[in-house]
C-alpha cells in the first residue's frame, strides 16, 4: 500500500485515541488494556477503601465511578456491541442475565464484595442487590443507546461519520454484521425504541429508565428460580435471600450503620456466604446432599439440618445466648413472638429497619460464629458460659 511516493507499513494492530484497533475487528485486545489499567488504577485504591471501616457505602462507591469506571469503560459505545455473544443478542434474559461475562464487571464486583465484606464465592446476583447497584453492563449500554441516539440525529450523507453510518444501514437491511445491526438487536431485546425522541433530554432519561427496569425484572425472575435436585430439594443458593428480597434496591441497614464491621455479619448470613452446613456442604467433594447437613452442635436427636433458621431460632446448644439476644431486641421494642413463623422471624431479625437493632443483629449473629468457633477449637461448654 502507497500514499504517494510513501510506503504504507501492515501492521498487526494500530492505537488510535487509545483504543486498540485490530484488523479483524476484534476488540478484546482493546477492552483487555482498559481492563488492565483500571485494575492498577483499582489497587492503589483498594487499600484506602479497604482500611476506612466507617466509609459510607455511597461515598465508596462514588469514588470508584469517579476514577475507575471511567477508566474501564472508556470508549464503550464503540466495543459494547461487540464484547457481546450472538446467542446473548437473542433475549434480554441472556443480555442481562449473564451480565459476569462483561470483563469490567470484575471491577464492580470486587468493589461491591469489598463494602459488603462477603467472599468471592458469593452469588453476584445478591451482592448487587444488597448495595442496589446496577452491573456496568447497563452503564455500558445506555451510553451505547445513546450515542447511536446522537448518530442518528447529526449524521448527513457528505460527512465523514454520516457515510460509514449510511453503509451500516445497508448492511443491517441485507441482514449483515456491524455495529449498527448489533445495536438494533440490542434495542429489540431491550424493547427501545427511540425514533420518535426528539429532546435529548427526553431520550437520555427514557433509555436509562427502560435499561433499569429490563434489568430489575431479570434479576427478579433470576433469584426466584427454583433449581430442584435428585431429591427434589430446591438447591438454589438464594433459597433464603429470595424468602425476604422483593426489589432491587438498597437495604436500609446500609445507610443507617455506615461502619462495615458492624454489619459485615449480618450481610453474609442474609446472602449465603457463611459458615453453615447447609453451604459449606455445597463445596465438599462429591458435593453433601442437603439432607445430610447437619448441625454438628446439637444436643438432641434426631440432628437437625444446619440451616439459617436453625442457626439463628432453633439449635438448643445456644438457647442461653438467644434468650439474651432476644431480650436486647425487646428493650429496643422488637419482640420475637415464641409462636411466630420463621418466615416472620426471618424478616424481622433479617431485615433491620433501626441501626440499634441491625448492629444488635450482627453482634449477636458474629457471638454465635465465635462461639461455634470455640466448641470446634475444643472449648468446654461450662467456659463459654452455657452451663
């Protein structure tokens, strides 16, 4: 290749505004690099966020979108339709449901799994719906929508981006791949339909209303799924957290007790990422069958399932410590009926709407873990005060 009396060099990618462009089109290269540099960018940060306890959820949060969002995500609008499957175009099930594949997603993860002090075994269904906060995948693709919005409406048949966009426009009516095909099955599954937006204001806030909504009904229908086994036993992870979770949003207890420590016990017993049989038996090998969980600190017979109601109402090895939590929830003016359901005990012990009771919650949650502990370190129970 010449331009005039100059050679042209072939190579195998080119860097253009600092994203990487490849012969074939491919931009994992590119999403690669950004992924790498808001990683760094992520461990510098970490370390702050990880040493401040008392650090609101919000105030952390605004701090990753202000520096490592951007970062990960630059330049979205060109390689979001790319970096996604055919088969996820297909339905917005597959398109939200599987929002994991989305490589900055690890990012928000590790964010959202810092502030919530849950490991990374923790189903990230849960993880955003304790903190109410959106995948990046829908940040992505609002600013994709909107920018193809923006095309539409500034692009002319005699300048530079109105012919490449005219030429997509006849791919996508001879059914071939581009940009512009991927971004009207992007719509098509999301049922958006912009053409009758006139004001970008309009627009902007339809298309984020609409992504929002779409993603909130999936991850709905998501945790709701019954996944039953050979026994016929619902072996969903979310068993528990589906009983009490009815919407996307942020729990209450998030922003009345600012401090992780405070209520980093009480999270992982609502999203199913503590140290019961009832999980730790999922990840033996061969896996345990859920009927075989017991609880291993019972004193009665037959053994019960080690489960959350059994852990927090029912295990007879602890009535001493849970007559005592009872009695500090009733000075706060919460009484637990002896009568009651454990779905009804569930919501109230589960789902704070004080920070007196949610902090009560999660010393008493992390006074049960301790002494479990102990018993297993061999602890007689006459010196943990049971007898």
């Amino acid at each position: 290749f010449f331009c005039g009396p100059h050679t042209l060099v072939v190579c195998d990618q080119y860097t253009y505004l600092g994203i990487v462009l490849k012969p074939s089109g491919n931009f994992s290269v590119a999403t690669g690099e950004l992924y790498s540099k808001a990683s760094k960018a992520w461990f510098s940060l970490s370390n702050t966020i990880y040493q401040n306890k008392k650090l609101p959820t919000c105030k952390a949060y605004r701090i990753f979108d202000s520096l490592i969002t951007p970062i990960t995500l630059y330049c979205c609008e060109l390689w979001t339709p790319y970096s996604i499957t055919a088969v996820d175009l297909n339905s917005a099930e597959n398109l939200l449901g599987n929002f994991g594949k989305f490589l900055p997603e690890r990012l928000n993860q590790r964010i959202s799994r810092m502030v919530l002090s849950v490991h990374k075994k923790t189903s990230s269904l849960a993880v955003l719906g304790e903190s109410g906060r959106y995948p990046l995948i829908v940040k992505a693709l609002i600013h994709t929508i909107k920018y193809d919005w923006h095309l539409q409406r500034i692009v002319h048949s005699d300048n530079l981006i109105g012919l490449p966009y005219s030429e997509m426009r006849q791919f996508c009516a001879e059914d071939k791949d581009c940009w512009l095909y991927r971004i009207n099955k992007i719509k098509s599954c999301l049922n958006i339909n912009t053409n009758r937006m006139v004001k970008k204001s309009t627009a902007n806030k339809y298309i984020k209303r609409q992504i929002q909504s779409m993603f909130r009904i999936n991850w709905l229908d998501s945790i709701r799924q019954i996944k039953l086994n050979s026994e016929g036993r619902d072996q969903n992870k979310l068993r528990l957290y589906k009983t009490f979770k009815g919407s996307f949003s942020e729990e209450p207890y998030f922003s009345l007790v600012p401090n992780r420590n405070q209520r980093a016990a009480l999270t992982r017993l609502r999203v199913s990422a503590h140290h019961l049989q009832i999980e730790v038996g999922r990840y033996t090998r061969p896996p345990t069958p859920l009927n075989s969980r017991f609880c291993r600190y019972c004193c009665t017979e037959p053994l019960s399932i080690d489960t959350e109601v059994h852990f927090l109402f029912e295990c007879s090895t602890f009535n001493l410590k849970r007559q005592c939590f009872y009695g500090k929830m009733s000075s706060l003016g919460i009484n637990i009926g002896s009568n009651w359901s454990n779905h009804a005990k569930l919501a109230t012990v589960l789902c704070p709407t004080s920070a007196q009771s949610a902090k009560c919650v999660n010393k008493f949650i992390s006074i049960m873990e301790r002494s479990r502990k102990a018993l297993d370190d061999g602890t007689p129970l006459d010196h943990l005060g049971y007898r």
